[in-house]
C-alpha cells in the first residue's frame, strides 16, 4: 500500500510542479486535480484527451512516457475512462480521468501517443460500450462480433440460460 510522500520529498515537490504546469497550460480543461499518496490525479474534460495526454507524455517536466493500464468504471450516469500513467525516468505516476456520458459514450483514441493502449483501449470499448474515435483497430477482442451486450455495466443483465450454453449437464 502506497504512503503519502512526507512534505517536500522529492516526488512531491516534482509532483506538485507538474500539477502547477498543467494548471498554466490547460486549467480551462481540468475538472480537479491532487496529489495523494505521490500520485498525481487529474481529472479533465473529454474533449481535453488528445492535448492533454499527448503534452503529459511530451512536456519536458513530464515526460510520461509509459500507459501501465487504462479501464472503465461505470456509474449510474456516464463511465469514467481511467488512464494510469507513468514516467519512467523520474519514477512519477498520474492517474487521468475523464467522464464520458452513456447516450453519447465516445473519447479519443490515445494509440497514436501510447501504442500499449491499444488492446486496452479494444477491452474498456467492448466491455463498457465505448467508442475510442480514431482507434486503428476497433475489432471486438473477447465477446463474438454479434454479441452487443457490456458486460461490465451495471446494467447488464446476465441470462444464465446464455452463460451455460454449451455446458453438457
């Protein structure tokens, strides 16, 4: 379990200065940000992904150049897509989340900035029903091609009939 940074540790302080330089380059963007537990978490507006997610990782005080895993978290209203990065030089993390409402579930690919979200980004659209516009890749990775079910929604309802098919009694 992750302990906070004592006050004015080196991650802190270089934490707390990325989150002053994405304050000054996309405050407009941000919904909130923290640093918690020598996280950086950043939640922003949809429409903000590709800008700021490709400055995260080009910024030279930044510098994430690494996706450690990107999913979805749904809740009554809209599903949130949460991006963890990591730079791997400075050993910094952020967390980016961006809320996506269900009636119009789309978010920008972020393949062409992190090539290791792609088979992610594949799972969260397949299991969320969320649409990752510009993906070079969208085929369905897990459920067959006719199965327009999401399961990892809170709404799904799971039809036992359909879950033992196939299973000899």
């Amino acid at each position: 379990m992750a302990e906070n940074a004592a006050p004015g540790s080196k991650n802190q302080t270089h934490l707390l200065e990325i989150e002053r330089l994405l304050k000054g380059a996309h405050g407009q963007a941000l919904v909130a940000t923290e640093v918690r537990n020598d996280e950086l978490f950043a939640d922003i507006s949809p429409a903000a992904v590709p800008d700021i997610m490709r400055w995260l990782r080009d910024d030279k005080s930044c510098r994430f150049d690494y996706i450690r895993c990107l999913c979805g978290v749904d809740y009554p209203d809209h599903v949130t897509v949460v991006y963890h990065l990591f730079a791997t030089k400075t050993k910094s993390k952020i967390t980016v989340r961006t809320d996506v409402s269900k009636n119009s579930p789309a978010v920008s690919s972020v393949t062409d900035i992190w090539a290791g979200a792609d088979w992610p980004e594949r799972e969260t659209a397949e299991m969320f029903g969320l649409v990752f516009e510009g993906h070079p890749d969208p085929r369905r990775l897990l459920l067959t091609d006719d199965n327009d079910a999401m399961p990892l929604r809170k709404d799904f309802k799971l039809d036992y009939g359909d879950a033992r098919r196939g299973v000899s009694e």
